[in-house]
C-alpha cells in the first residue's frame, strides 16, 4: 500500500488503493494487471467479466485450464461489449520487428527464424523459477519469443519439439538452457535457443530470418541488416527500443479510435497456450 501511494504520487494518479473493487468504477474503461503472474488470469477474468479492456503483462496464464477460462470469459462478453483484450508482447511494436514484418509480408515463399536468446541467469530461489509464481522462464520469458516467431510468420503454429540441457553435476535449472522447433501451417519453421548459460558481454537478442535467398539480421534491437534484400539494407537506431511504449501506445489509440485490438485476440491467445506447453513438454522430460 505505501510502495502503492508513493508512486502513485509521483506518477500523477488520481488514486492509489489496495481494493480491486475500486477499479468497478464507471469512469474507468480499461485496466492494466502489473501483479506477479499468479493473479494475472483470475483478475483478467474478473475484469472481463466487469466489461472493461484488459492489458496483462505477459504472461497472460500459467496453465493451460486458466487460458480455457479467459478465453470463455473473452467470448461471452465480447460478443457484446466489444471489449479488448491485450497482453504485453512489445517485441511486436519494435521499430526494426515492424520493419522486418513490413518487408517480409512482401514474400510468399516459406521462411526459417533462428533467434538467439542469451538469456542471462537467474538464482534458482528467485521467485521467476517457481512455476506456481512465475511459471518458470519459458512461460515467464520466452514467450515473448514464441509469439514474435508467431507474428513475423504471420500463420499458425502447426506443432513444436523442444529440448533443454541434460543432467549434469552443478546444473540446477535445466529449462532456461532450451531449443524450441516450431513449424507452421504455411511450410515455414524456426528455431528459438534459449540461453541462460551465455554471459553479458554477448548481446541479449538476435534475430534471423532466412527467405527467397536473402537475410534479416536484427541484433538487440539496435541494428538491422538486409543481405540480398533488394531495396533494403541497413537500419540503425542510436538507443535500444524493445517497442514498449509503442505496443501501450497502439493498444490506447486502439481504445480511443473504436479499432481491434493491435494484437488480433486468436494469435496472443495461440502464443499464450503454446508456451504452456512447452513449459509442460520440457518439465515431463
């Protein structure tokens, strides 16, 4: 509560409480869920059910009967209310992933993504390795990934295959060491390795996307570079842009102007349900 005040204070909020209830007020349309990811399904439903637009930081759900029920909240009220629902994935909004989308939408042809994903450790105590709390880093993280994959494709996941490190002396955590194959419905596939074993002098994300004998390399959302792409070939930003403020931005011009939500509902919810079952896919290994 006092965390909650202060920054409510310094952030020009009219309101800081500590009773969701406070939230039913007419005068509010939509509501953001920032709390650990336990509470993310059963408050979006909740919310839904009030008929208010929804934005959830990722991740939307940690088990696949919790994404059965917000998907059942989701239909029976926007059949009326035409409510939005949104989860956090700004990679989506990235200046060089909206570049990459708009010059790969102009390809027919299947494509190959490999993304490197040096994930950096994090102690096995802390609560993002706790799949009751945060689900574990495939759920927690890596979904990012799976639903930029999803999104630069532009078809449906038709299946995956996934594989973590083996059993070794000193190796807690097995699954943030993990390579994922997915295919879908188009021919295309790619592959996402997920590393928490690299170290941080290596750059965090790198993105590569192989089509119609040319090259997309994106590294760390400050260089894009085209080999063999006619028209394009090179964009730099001075300053790292994940597309937070633009993936926010596009879900509340969304609101205001009466348009779809910028994520269309049956990809965030595909993204959602397929990482849940990777996560699940590698703990039964």
């Amino acid at each position: 509560g006092i965390s909650g005040v202060h920054r409510g204070n310094k952030n020009g909020f009219l309101v800081a409480s500590t009773e969701i209830s406070d939230l039913w007020n007419e005068k509010i349309n939509t509501v953001c869920i920032a709390t650990q990811p336990p509470l993310h399904a059963t408050m979006a439903i909740e919310i839904m059910n009030a008929g208010k637009h929804v934005f959830v930081e990722k991740p939307l759900a940690l088990t696949l009967d919790e994404i059965e029920k917000i998907d059942k909240a989701y239909q029976n009220k926007n059949k009326t209310t035409g409510l939005k629902l949104m989860v956090g994935f700004n990679r989506r909004f990235a200046p060089h992933i909206v570049k990459m989308k708009e010059l790969l939408n102009a390809h027919r042809s299947p494509k190959t993504i490999i993304m490197t994903i040096n994930a950096g450790a994090i102690p096995s105590d802390h609560w993002v390795q706790d799949s009751l709390i945060g689900g574990g880093r495939i759920i927690g993280e890596c979904c990012h990934f799976i639903d930029l994959m999803r999104h630069l494709i532009g078809f449906s996941i038709a299946d995956f295959q996934s594989t973590m490190i083996g059993v070794a002396p000193g190796v807690e955590i097995r699954d943030d060491k993990v390579s994922i194959t997915i295919s879908f419905e188009d021919g295309s596939f790619g592959s996402i390795h997920y590393l928490a074993n690299g170290g941080s002098v290596f750059p965090k994300e790198r993105v590569e996307v192989f089509c119609d004998n040319a090259v997309l390399k994106m590294d760390n959302y400050r260089l894009l570079e085209g080999y063999g792409w006619q028209g394009f070939n090179k964009m730099k930003l001075l300053k790292q842009d994940k597309g937070q403020k633009a993936c926010v931005k596009a879900f509340l011009d969304a609101i205001h102007e009466g348009q779809p939500s910028p994520i269309p509902y049956n990809e965030l919810i595909e993204s959602s349900r397929i990482s849940i079952e990777i996560a699940e896919s590698l703990r039964q290994s």
